[in-house]
C-alpha cells in the first residue's frame, strides 16, 4: 500500500516515469566545420598594415597608389593590384608631393608651357609645345583634381624608364604604361585611347574621380609579394628616425 502511495505521489509530481532522451543525430563520418571564404583583398590590407603601411586599398571600386620610393604606379580594383607601371618621380631638388587627390580629366594631345623655374635652368625654352610625341608631356596627361599642378602623364624621353633610380621629373609622374593607365581610368578601350592620342586635336576625357594616392614607403610588397627595401630617396625615413631619436633624448626620465 506504502508503494502504490508513493507511486500516486510522483505520478501528480509528473515524474512517474522519465522523459524519453532522444539520441543526438550523429555528425556524418569525416565531418568539419566549413572554412570561411578566402579573402584576398583582405589578407593583402593585413599585409600592407603588418608593415606599417597606412594606405588601405579601397573595398569596392578603383584607386590609383603611386609608391613614390619604388618608382612605380599600382592600379587597384576591388582592394587588390590588376596592374603596375614604372614611373619616374620628382627629383630631391623638385619632389613628387605626397598627398591624396582623384583624376580629373584625361587630356590627350596636350600642349605644355614650362614653368619660369625650368625656363631659368636654361633646359627649356619659354614657349608652348605643341602637342605630339615629342611634347614633354607625351600624348597624354592624367590631370587630377582642379588646382593641382601635377600630372601622371606620358613622356618624350621612354628611354629613361630604364634607369633604376628614376627620381628624375619636376615633380609630376611619368607613367610608362600610361595607355593602359588612360584606358582604364576612362573604362576606355585600347582602340579608343589610341584613336584619342594619334588624333588631330587636343581633346580632354572625363573621368569618375578614380583616388590617387600619393604616397612613400620605403619598404613594400613586389608583385610576387615579397618585402622589398627601396631607397629614401627623399630622405624621409632619416627625417623622421631623428625626429623620434631627439624626441626620445627629450622625455623625462621614468618614475
């Protein structure tokens, strides 16, 4: 009688007989969790910054980084390089700025006036070029934002491409590529770019404001990814490593 009792009592309770347990699906055999999507234009951003780079490639769209110590211009997409050109940059004397700016403007066939500085050195004459290939600025000229008096232009004198210290212009950029670089700033055709560049007028194409990135590292990533150590040609790096040393010898002595 006692047990029937404590059975009557768990059964008002509700646990007069357990909860069926139903058994865990099993994992199929060889089962893992699923890898995350590569990255690439991530894993290229983590790259640059492990080096102390501060320039992030843009996500979305296209940007232009011209490293001016390597002397050569990177064309991103999508936050990765399609392509690179070698460039010729600003002499110690007449540097390349380092800024950031978009391109305004391609003119194709441009004129070109030297300024009174290159006038007084005796190396040009105080005239307008007409345009041509023998113009300084070449058959085109990458204008940038409005105001701005440097150029990524084409050059009368290729041959200086082949030199590996190319620190050699008045400040503009020299692109060797530069009918690739017109084309794809314009999503141009190479047809097109030639048709504009041997034609008979001066004639300037609009751009969308792709961004430039004027820029200067010393140490950066080839087109094989490997670190490559490139010369100060400006002296930056040594400005500023004495800048920290004497900011350094300055500093109160710690507690």
């Amino acid at each position: 009688m006692r047990f029937l009792a404590f059975l009557a009592v768990l059964a008002l309770l509700g646990c007069a007989q357990p909860a069926p347990v139903r058994p865990l699906d099993p994992l199929p055999l060889g089962a893992v969790e699923p890898a995350p999507a590569p990255d690439p234009a991530a894993d290229h951003r983590r790259e640059l910054a492990a080096l102390g780079v501060d320039f992030a490639p843009p996500r979305r769209g296209k940007a232009i980084l011209v490293n001016v110590p390597a002397f050569e211009a990177i064309a991103y997409e999508d936050g990765l390089p399609v392509f690179r050109s070698r460039v010729i940059v600003g002499k110690p004397a007449t540097p390349t700025p380092i800024l950031d700016t978009a391109t305004s403007v391609v003119r194709f066939r441009p004129t070109w006036r030297p300024t009174p500085a290159m006038i007084a050195t005796g190396a040009y004459e105080d005239r307008v070029y007409a345009p041509g290939r023998q113009n300084p600025l070449g058959l085109a000229a990458i204008r940038l934002e409005p105001g701005m008096l440097v150029y990524l232009h084409d050059t009368n004198q290729r041959r200086l491409f082949d030199r590996e210290r190319r620190a050699l212009s008045w400040g503009c950029v020299r692109v060797e590529k530069w009918d690739r670089m017109a084309a794809w700033v314009l999503d141009a055709t190479p047809e097109q770019v030639t048709a504009w560049a041997e034609g008979r007028r001066t004639f300037d194409a609009h751009t969308e404001g792709v961004p430039v990135y004027l820029r200067y590292y010393t140490r950066f990533p080839d087109a094989e990814g490997v670190v490559v150590e490139h010369p100060d040609i400006y002296g930056r790096d040594r400005q500023m490593s004495r800048q920290a040393a004497a900011s350094t010898q300055g500093a109160p002595a710690p507690l």
